[in-house]
C-alpha cells in the first residue's frame, strides 16, 4: 500500500451516488440479504445530527474506494444528565481492497478529525477485532449500556474509543442510537431499484 496515492477529503455533493453504489457493492449480502446501508447514508445527509465536516471519502490514484461518516448523538446518563457523543459509519473499503490496510488508515484519520472537532467520544456497534487496534474498547468497560438490550445479553459488539482522555470517567447510563438509522425495509427496497440488480442470498453467517 502506497500511502502517497492516498487522499482523504470532505464527500462532494456530486459524489453522493457513488458513494452509495459503493456502500452497496461493500455490504451486499453481508449482514441480511441485499443490504440497506446505501439507503441509510441517503437518508442520514439531511439529518440534522449529521456532521457534514466528518463526512469522508477516501480515493486510490483517483479513485474512491472508501468512506466513512459520523452522526451527533446522547448517552442519557443515569444522573440525568444527557452527555455528547458521536457514532460512526456506514465505513466501508471497496471489497477488493478489503484487509490491506486501507479501512485503519480511514478511520484512524477521521477519528483524529473528530477530535480535533473536540468530541469527546465514538460509539457505536463493530468487532473489536478490528476496531480495537485503533483504540476502541466494550462499551461496558466504561459504564455505557446499548439501548434496549437486556442485562444479560451479550453487549461485545459495541464498541467505545474516548477521543477526550477521561471524557467518560463519571458517567454511567444509556446510549442512543440516532433515528435515522432505521430505516423502514419497503423505503429501502425502493431506493435500491435505481441501481443495477444484484442477486439477495441468504447466508449463515448473516445477522438479519
């Protein structure tokens, strides 16, 4: 991987389609079959929780092959207290250049832009596997529970990387996923018909 091709900047207007063709062709078939992640980033532009400073493409000699996005939302503490936070994503690298590097550099970038944004904190839903080498970590560790899972139920894929060192030491409660994540399936299903067909299978190793 040469870092010298690499430039990621600020997504244009004129970029949104790709962008979203991109994030088909990356989460097809990959948690459900099809997928409505490219859906969800058309929708999530005109939220207002959206942070249009941290909405990143990443291009290889020209070419996009990677983005990744962040949304402003609350843990509401068990105080009272309603805390600021991010979440991140859809992220995602162009299949073919998955596991070379690429995704590490893209996020360890934005999240250096994030904090020098002065956010205090990321959460959001993700393997540990990778996202721990760039400084994630359980939720749990930092008191920090998923919205309506219960007590008992295994908490490990989400995942917490403080921006501000001590930004968390005090606080305790129930994170919020931003509305605009979920997106109605017959929304989505209509919205994907303006791209080329591709085939839905379900697959064992999917999660809806």
């Amino acid at each position: 991987m040469n870092k010298n091709d690499i430039i990621i900047r600020i997504e244009k207007e004129t970029e949104h389609r790709e962008v979203e063709n991109l994030i088909r062709e990356s989460f097809w078939n990959v948690y459900r079959p099809g997928c409505t992640e490219h859906y969800v980033i058309h929708v999530l532009r005109n939220d207002p929780a959206f942070v249009k400073e941290l909405d990143f493409v990443m291009l290889k000699d020209g070419r996009l092959i990677g983005q990744n996005m962040f949304m402003k939302t609350i843990i509401k503490a068990d105080d009272g207290r309603e805390v600021d936070v991010l979440t991140m994503g859809p992220i995602c690298i162009t299949p073919e250049l998955k596991r070379r590097g690429y995704g590490k550099m893209l996020l360890d970038y934005s999240l250096e832009k994030a904090a020098e944004m002065g956010f205090g904190a990321v959460l959001f839903e993700g393997n540990i596997g990778f996202y721990g080498k760039s400084g994630f970590d359980y939720s749990s560790r930092f008191g920090i529970r998923y919205h309506d899972l219960p007590e008992d139920a295994d908490s490990s894929f989400f995942l917490c990387k403080e921006l501000k060192a001590g930004y968390l030491d005090d606080v305790t409660g129930v994170y919020l996923t931003p509305q605009g994540y979920y997106v109605p399936d017959d929304e989505a299903e209509a919205f994907d018909k303006g791209f080329p067909p591709k085939v839905k299978q379900k697959l064992p190793t999917q999660i809806f």
